[in-house]
C-alpha cells in the first residue's frame, strides 16, 4: 500500500500484541503505521461498569495506558464505535444513564450522578489523550457525551432512520450541559495541537497513590496531575517535577466553563521547591479537589 500510495496510513486493528505489526517490510515487520490500542477502551468499560469507583486501580490505569512498545505508534481511544450501536453504551451513559434526559440542562438541578460523569468523563479522556498512545481516537458525537445510540436502517427496526444520526445540536443550546463536554474536548485538542505530547517520547509516570487515587507524569515538557478521588481534595498536596521554576496551570478540568465547580484559582502560579520527592529534585504543592485532573506548564 505505501508503494502504491505513499501518502496514505495503514493502522491494524489487533490486541495480540503481535511483534513486528509496526516494523517496516524491509525490516521483515508488517508494515503498518499505527495500532489500535485496543485494551484501553475495555479498560474504561471494565472499571465503569465492573467496579466500585473506589475500588479504580491507579496502577492499573496507568500499566493499560502506557502497555506498548517503544517506537510502536499507538492509537489511543476511551471508546470504540460500537459501543455507540444499538445494544450498547457509551462512556457518557455508562456514567449517567437514563438521567441524561433529565438532568441535562442547566434549569435543572446537578444530580450526584450527573456532576460525577460530567466529571470523569472529561478526566478519562485527558488521561488517555496524554498518556496513552502517538495518535488520539474520537468517534462522531462521543466528544460531548451523545445522548443516544446509533442504530442503522435494518429489518429489526422497520429500516428507520430515527437514530442513524449525531445530534450535534445538543452542544450548540447555550442551556444544556452537553456543552461542558464539548467545549472542553475543544481546549484538550487545541492544546494538544499547541504543545504536542502526542509526538513525544511516553508519559513518563513518577507518582501514584492508591490511597489517594493520585497519578502524577509529564509528557510534552508538560506536567499532568489527576486525582481521581470520589470526595477527597488535596490541600498543598505534593508533586514531584523536573524543571526548577514557575509552574502555571494551562488546563483545568474543574472549570465552570466546563461544567465544573470553579474550585481552582488559575491565575495561581505553583514555584518550585529544591527536595527529593517521586524521583525528582524538585517539587510543587498544589490544591488539587476530587475527580479533577490539572495540566501545568513550565516557565522560568
């Protein structure tokens, strides 16, 4: 195929781990440009429909994330198109059901379920788009948490067209909370284009806790802190960096204008201290507040 057409892609669809599926022909591999990081999607499925949110292993998460050979290009997603068919669900309906079609608009009130899946579903994201691949995979819709399935014309359903369709009007009305969704999808991809981890060597993790549901790394000359937490937030909590400096935050899943709560002051700017903690000569303290993850740039 590259001789054919040198410009195009090929990515394999494949979670045997088969050596070589990204190795060139001519070094006797298979030739493809990409994988499909298969595991991840079955990962968030597994955790969000399997276990209780306080039984979530940040070890885990980070060992699925991060489970691929060097220079193995990689392409990470949290779900797959069929999750999104008839039959099944998505992240976002995993996480708030069948209250998505009540509690969706900002007349009405923020129920527990709701502020919980507006919540990690965008951590979940962001997490994967940092730490999981070279490449980032969205399916049509799933960006804002898509209400609904999709489900072709066939004979099951009298070949209607009522859900062969994405609802792209649900981000666009100023009073629905979809919005949140969508436009922090927005920030993550336009900071990804502007400082481009997805080009970069793997994350590399320093710190996690299982207690505290931390998980700490930096990618992209970048530093990323989640706290995954049900209900704990963390006052000057410690995290470990490399660059000696001014740390300013650049992304903050908790901000209002992504559905959050607006917890974080983002003009703050985190100095380092000199001391050794999570392998680093260096750290920060941070106010970090449950299931909310931060992004930090370095400055001089």
């Amino acid at each position: 195929l590259h001789t054919l057409y040198p410009n195009c892609t090929t990515i394999a669809e494949d979670v045997s781990g088969m050596p070589g599926l990204c190795i060139p022909l001519s070094e006797g591999g298979c030739g493809f440009d990409y994988r499909l990081g298969m595991g991840i999607p079955d990962m968030w499925i597994n955790f969000i429909g399997s276990r209780r949110e306080e039984d979530w292993s940040m070890n885990d998460i980070c060992w699925t994330l991060t489970n691929r050979r060097v220079n193995e290009k990689t392409i990470a997603y949290c779900e797959c198109h069929d999750q999104a068919l008839v039959g099944d669900k998505t992240i976002a309906f995993w996480l708030m059901d069948k209250e998505m079609y009540d509690y969706m608009s900002d007349f009405s009130k923020l129920t527990p379920l709701i502020e919980r899946g507006i919540a990690l579903h965008k951590m979940i994201r962001l997490i994967t788009s940092a730490l999981g691949g070279e490449s980032y995979l969205n399916f049509i819709g799933n960006e804002f948490g898509h209400p609904e399935w999709l489900d072709f014309p066939r004979k099951g359903n009298n070949n209607s067209f009522q859900y062969a369709r994405r609802q792209f009007n649900l981000p666009d009305d100023p009073l629905l909370r979809y919005r949140y969704l969508y436009e922090f999808d927005r920030c993550m991809n336009e900071l990804e284009e502007q400082y481009g981890w997805l080009n970069t060597p793997q994350g590399d993790i320093h710190f996690t806790n299982q207690i505290d549901k931390v998980i700490t790394f930096e990618r992209g000359n970048l530093l990323f802190v989640f706290n995954f937490h049900s209900w704990k937030s963390f006052a000057d909590y410690k995290v470990g960096t490399k660059h000696v400096g001014i740390h300013d935050i650049i992304l903050n899943t908790d901000n209002k204008k992504f559905g959050g709560f607006g917890r974080i002051d983002e003009s703050c700017r985190h100095f380092s201290q000199p001391g050794r903690f999570a392998n680093r000569d260096q750290f920060i303290k941070v106010y970090i507040p449950n299931r909310t993850a931060l992004v930090f740039k370095y400055s001089d």
